[in-house]
C-alpha cells in the first residue's frame, strides 16, 4: 500500500496538543515529507491539498497549522501532503526554494522519476491515485510581490469553483513542465495557488480561510456566489534566461550584466503595461539569451519584447505575473509570465 511508503510520514487525524505550538515546531514534529489525514464528516469521499513543495513559499503550511490548531471537522476526508519539509527546516527557515543539491520537487511530478526528488513526486502520485480524492487543491506564495491568483490546465465550471474559494484571478495554462497541477489531466480538478509574496502577512490570510472554505463545504465544485468576479487570463509565457545570461536588479543598467531590472520590478505584476513603459535594459547582443516560446515551441519573444538600443519595452500591452527579483529563481525557472492585454493567443 503506498501509504506505507519509507518517503512519506502518514499521520492519521492530529490533535492540536499534538502539533506544537509553533508552526516551526510543527515543521519539526513532521520532520520530513508527510502525509496528514483528518477524517471528515463523510468518511466516503476525499479531498487532497498539497503545499510546501518549494521551502521557501510557508502560506500554507501557516494555514494548515492554524486549521489543525482550531480542530475543525472537514466535510470529507482530507489529505494533506506536505512536501519540502526538510528544505523548509534547513537554517535559515523557509529560506530555500530547493537545496542546492536537490531538483525542484514542483517539476518532478512527470517520468523519469530517477531523482530523488522524483522519487518523492512518484510517492505522492501513487497515494492519490489510490486515495482517489474527487480534487486536489496545491498551495503556493508567489516568488515575488504580488496579488493571489490561480493556475489551472483547464478552464471549466469545476476548476473556477475550485479556484473561488481561494482567489479572483485563473490562469490557464497548456505548459507542461512537471508541475504537480498538471494531476488534473487525469480527470481530478486540479488548481495551484499562488497566494501572493511569502513575507506578506495576507498570503497566509487567503491560504487559510480558503483552506476553510475547501475542507468544510459539503460541494467544492459546483460554483457558488462569490465575493468576486473571476478574472481568467489564457496561455501565459514565459520569459526563460539562458544559463550563460548574467542578471541583476539596479536603478541603473549594469554594464557587466546581460539584463538588468529595477529593483521594485515586481510592482507590474498582474497590472496593464504598456509599450511606452521601460521594464529595464537588455544589450543587444545578449538579447537571444532572452527565450519565450509558446507551450508548443513557437518563439513569440519578439510579440512580447522589444529593444530600442539598449532600453527594454513590451511589443504590446501586456500583463505580467510571477516577476521575481530573485536572480537564482530567474535563471533556474524563469523571470515573468506574460499573457497580452486583450486576451488574444500568441501564435
């Protein structure tokens, strides 16, 4: 049975005694990677959430910390998969995203499964093929500032109602790049939350009460009345760096550098620019270390980017998301995603 797995701790139905007082402690009490299962009402039907898959994003451990401290009863059984524990412990806390010698457990989540991060990924599909949870809901904070939204591979009724409970804004996406959202190809509405910048205290606000929202409602896919009026943004893409391209973040460009942005880049995330606003400074010659492909390989850079000299603009008006000041994070996944103004593919 794959709840027996030596990769994952399962924990059957803590009581808030028995999860510490702290979410460090909490964090330590885990000690690894685990798996928390708290019965629900109706022991027939599950519901799967999954969070800390990168140590540096803390929302929605802090949320489930606070949902097992008040020791509510869920409406279904929920599993609850904490993934990078042991990065989120390593000194100092929530600091690293992944450990240096480790793959990133949040594209690890499709074969080969030969790392050991792969391994971990492999663990945690096999459990919820076998639990078969009717929706699985991951929790995130975005690697820069900026406002909550959702990630989904699909656009219908059951993956906007999972979505709601959380946030105003979908995405939806066609890439595929290992992600443990991408569940929802077999047919378990799947979304990502992204809750906003791991330092601001209302990320770990809308981590929990939609947590609250999803455990306790007796139907998570039907949509309901909201607070909101959904927003959804179609087929992003991403502004990926070559491994060769040197970044950095200053008021001023950086003549050593391939691309340099202002350090309070992040403020553009999820408003409209656009093509008279300068994002920062590329050289010329460095602008084929810049690569945005569409998810079926087309290059769209020049849809998205243009260069007058050395000044960065966008082609057209756009909205930007996931901007990250992060120079590590900006090489080893990518700088920004971009869907245009209107609404319209890029081809």
């Amino acid at each position: 049975m794959s709840l027996g797995s030596p990769l994952i701790r399962y924990w059957y139905n803590p009581t808030a005694d028995m999860v510490g007082e702290t979410v460090e402690a909490f964090l330590q009490e885990m000690a690894g990677p685990t798996l928390i299962h708290i019965p629900g009402a109706n022991r027939q039907r599950k519901r799967a959430v999954c969070t800390l898959l990168h140590g540096n994003e803390p929302s929605g451990t802090r949320g489930m910390f606070r949902f097992l401290q008040e020791g509510m009863q869920p409406a279904v059984d929920l599993l609850c998969f904490f993934g990078s524990v042991r990065t989120a412990l390593h000194e100092p806390p929530f600091f690293y995203r992944h450990l240096p010698q480790d793959r990133d457990l949040n594209r690890c989540f499709k074969a080969p499964f030969e790392s050991d991060q792969g391994r971990l990924a492999k663990a945690i599909l096999d459990i919820l093929q076998e639990m078969n949870p009717e929706a699985l809901v991951d929790i995130h904070n975005t690697s820069g500032m900026g406002p909550s939204f959702a990630v989904s591979m699909k656009q219908d009724a059951q993956h906007e109602a999972l979505t709601s409970l959380f946030t105003k804004r979908m995405l939806v996406t066609g890439l595929r790049l290992g992600a443990l959202f991408e569940y929802s190809e077999r047919d378990v509405p799947t979304v990502t939350i992204e809750c906003g910048g791991a330092q601001d205290p209302r990320a770990d606000d809308i981590a929990y009460e939609g947590l609250v929202r999803y455990a306790t409602a007796n139907d998570v896919l039907t949509p309901q009345p909201a607070d909101w009026q959904l927003e959804v943004l179609t087929e992003p893409v991403r502004l990926e760096l070559r491994d060769d391209a040197r970044i950095t973040y200053s008021e001023a460009e950086d003549v050593y550098a391939d691309i340099t942005l202002p350090p309070n880049v992040e403020h553009y995330n999820f408003g409209r620019i656009t093509e008279e606003v300068q994002l920062g400074w590329v050289k010329p010659e460095s602008w084929d270390k810049l690569v945005i492909n569409t998810p079926a390989g087309v290059d769209v850079k020049d849809k998205i980017l243009k260069l007058d000299g050395n000044r960065l603009y966008p082609a057209q008006p756009l909205k930007l998301f996931m901007i990250t000041t992060n120079a590590s994070i900006a090489k080893s996944d990518c700088l920004f995603y971009a869907v245009t103004d209107d609404g319209s593919h890029l081809q």
